[in-house]
C-alpha cells in the first residue's frame, strides 16, 4: 500500500517552492507514472512539467498548482495502481444522537430532544444496509473525547478510496469567536461540552488524501433565534456584544477576566423571559403540550445566549480548542456536509408519525427520499422539495468541491 499516505500537505504547493512536502510530491508523481526528475525537494521545471500532465489526464485545471483536489486525485491514483487487485473500497460510519446532555457539566438546564436517537438509529440501518461498517454514540456515549476519539480512528484506518459517514443529530449553537467573519463558530451540543466546527475541520485534517467524508448533521447551526431575542431584549445585546467585542478574545488575564465574569453574572441575572421569542413556547409548554397530544416542533437549539454563558464559563478550555484547531494541518481529503438547515435557520425536532416514531424534519426527508435519488445533488433537491421555508437544508463544500464524489448515488462505498 502506499507509504507515504500519511503524508501531511498544509499548503498549495507552486513552482519555485522547496522542501519536505515537495520531495513526498515528487515522489508521488513518480509512482504515478509522472516524471519529475530528481526527488531533492525543489519545485523546478521537470516537477512543474510533470504535475501538469498528471492534471491534464485527470481532466483537472492544468495550472501546474499543487492543491488539495490534486494531491486527492494524485494519491487516490498511487493508491489505486499499488493496491492488491481486486482489493473494495471501505465504508466506516459513526451515529451520534443526543435526545439530552448532561446538564450538570454545562451549568444549566438544557431542554431534552424527542427524535435525535431515532435519527442515528436510522441512519445507521441505511448505512448498514448499505454496507458500511457502524458505531453509534447515544446520549451519555456521545462525550467529546469519545467522539473525537471515534473520527481519529476512522481517520487512521481509510485509505485513499475509501468512505467515512458521520451523522449527528442534537442541539446545536454558537459561540463567540472573532475568527470568523461573523464572529462566531458553530457547534455540535455533545454530552459534557460543546464541540466547535474548527476541532471538526482540525480532525478531518487526519484524513489521508483521497478519502471521501460524508457529514449528515440534523441539529441548528446557527444563532437565528438568539439574534431575534437579541433585537429584542437590550440586556442581551449588551451580552452578546461584551462577549464578542469584549475580553473573550483578549490575552492574558484582566481585561478578558472581567468580561467572562460580566458575561457570566449577566446571564444569570436575566429573567426566563428574556430567553422567549414572540410567539414561541418555553420549555415546559412544550412538554405539556407533549404530554396533552398537542405536539409542536421544537427546535434544536441551545439559544446563543445560554451557548455565551457555557463558553464564558469555560472559557479557556474553549479558547485553547480553538488555538489548537488552528495550528492544525489543512485538509486533504473530500467532506461533504448535507446539514438540516441555513446558517441563519434551526434544525425542526420533528413530530410523531402515526406509529409515534419521530425523526427530526430533516431526517424524515432525507428518509423518504434518499433511495431514489441518482446523485448527492438530487439528493438535497429532493430534500428541499419536502421542507418547509422556514428550514432550508443545506449541501455544502467545507473544502474544494469534489464532483466526482458528488456525482456518486448516495452512500457509495
């Protein structure tokens, strides 16, 4: 198999550069069949002659620029020719569904889900079905180091060819993080501590190029409804801003102390109304309503606001995450997310099928309609075709996008 597969490629490699990552280059496009002359880790002409023609026969952009989509491309066709014959590509899947979290380790009550766990049981049958190899993380299972653990093993286990699906369903929310153009990352509301999308976009960085990531999260990726509360509650638009203009981002202690603790105190002090939307029911009228029959669909989201107040707590647990996120190598390998709405949208908990089976809004699409549609692009079509226009689900290239693999049927290993 090939060696050099964990190879780590953090930038776009161009003629005239030098070292280590050039020499893995070249040898790579040795074992291709391209030649680039000397392995000495210099970019010159024959590297630069060679990578064009490696491009030009993968129907690639001929630049003679070393990207992601080519060291995929590069490595999937190294991998391809030394694999034994007849070797099959595989498909590993994780299914993570979180109904409830430990409200404890957050410091607040966090309102229980009713379709999460069905949700990964679901999409597990379809991967199984499709034959994928599968493991579920449920409620107190789905912790933060069980699911970074999960995704690191399935990162030193594919090769180039080979599939990983990950689906998540649960709350999701933001955090302050002036990074971001609009200064904030999404997350994942796993057991114990929220998951931010930069540790996601770190861990696919472990992916060996030419391995396809399939992301499937039905969960609420954006703040939508805590900026409708900010517009309307002045004491949470001080907040909000003191935690993403204020201290949070600032080194050292003093400024950044200060402003975890005006977080911290302001949020406790707000009362329960502050966290209402007009027209939206609290917690408990949903679970009374729930148990009346009246069943309404519930969002998954954990408001911003509550989000603010877990990150302040925790503030330099969060901060050192998204540190390290950022120092970690750029990925290789192909994701593509098909989440359960816009980044200004939340994510439907869904309601009860006659049966009293209940899938969240966008699972129950995705269940309908994922067996007759002839490609990824469909797939999200189709999808969109059954949503209301409150909730748009998404199809989206965290990376360069990646047609062939979005012109597979769905769930191809």
């Amino acid at each position: 198999m090939l060696g050099l597969n964990r190879a780590v490629f953090t930038r776009t490699l161009l003629r005239d550069y030098s070292g280590p990552d050039v020499r893995q280059l070249q040898e790579l496009l040795r074992r291709a069949g391209f030649d680039p002359g000397p392995a000495d880790g210099n970019f010159g002409s024959p590297t630069y002659d060679a990578v064009v023609a490696f491009q030009q026969s993968q129907g690639l952009p001929s630049d003679g620029a070393v990207g992601p989509l080519t060291i995929a491309a590069l490595t999937a066709a190294v991998t391809k020719s030394e694999a034994p014959a007849g070797k099959a590509a595989t498909g590993l899947s994780l299914h993570i569904g979180l109904n409830r979290v430990d409200s404890a380790a957050y410091g607040f009550t966090v309102p229980e889900l009713a379709g999460c766990i069905n949700d990964a049981n679901d999409m597990q049958d379809i991967a199984r079905s499709k034959g994928f190899l599968t493991r579920q993380l449920l409620d107190g299972d789905a912790t933060s180091a069980a699911v970074v653990s999960s995704i690191e093993q399935a990162a030193e286990r594919l090769q180039a060819g080979d599939i990983f699906l990950i689906s998540y369903s649960g709350h999701g929310s933001q955090i302050p993080d002036p990074s971001e153009p609009d200064q904030k990352s999404e997350t994942w509301v796993l057991w114990n501590r929220q998951l931010i999308d930069d540790e996601l976009f770190a861990l696919w960085g472990q992916f060996r190029a030419g391995v396809r990531i399939l992301l499937i999260s039905d969960s609420c990726h954006s703040g939508t409804v805590a900026r409708l509360i900010a517009r309307a509650n002045p004491a949470v638009t001080t907040i909000l801003r003191i935690a993403r203009d204020g201290g949070l981002r600032a080194a050292g202690e003093g400024p950044r102390e200060l402003a975890v603790d005006l977080v911290r105190e302001a949020v406790r002090e707000l009362e329960p109304s502050a966290f209402m939307v007009p027209g939206r029911r609290s917690t408990s009228a949903f679970a009374s309503a729930a148990r009346n029959g009246d069943f309404v669909q519930q969002d998954r989201l954990l408001n911003e606001l509550l989000a603010s107040r877990d990150f302040a707590d925790r503030a330099s647990f969060y901060r050192s995450e998204l540190l390290r996120s950022a120092n970690a190598p750029a990925p290789v390998c192909s994701v593509l997310l098909l989440s359960g709405c816009q980044d200004n949208q939340t994510s439907s908990d869904g309601r009860p099928d006659p049966s009293g089976h209940q899938n969240g809004a966008f699972t129950k699409a995705f269940r309908n309609v994922w067996q007759s549609a002839r490609d990824y692009a469909d797939l999200h079509a189709q999808i969109l075709q059954q949503m209301p226009a409150s909730q748009t689900p998404n199809k989206y290239w965290p990376m360069q996008r990646d047609a062939a693999f979005e012109a597979q049927p769905p769930f191809t290993i």
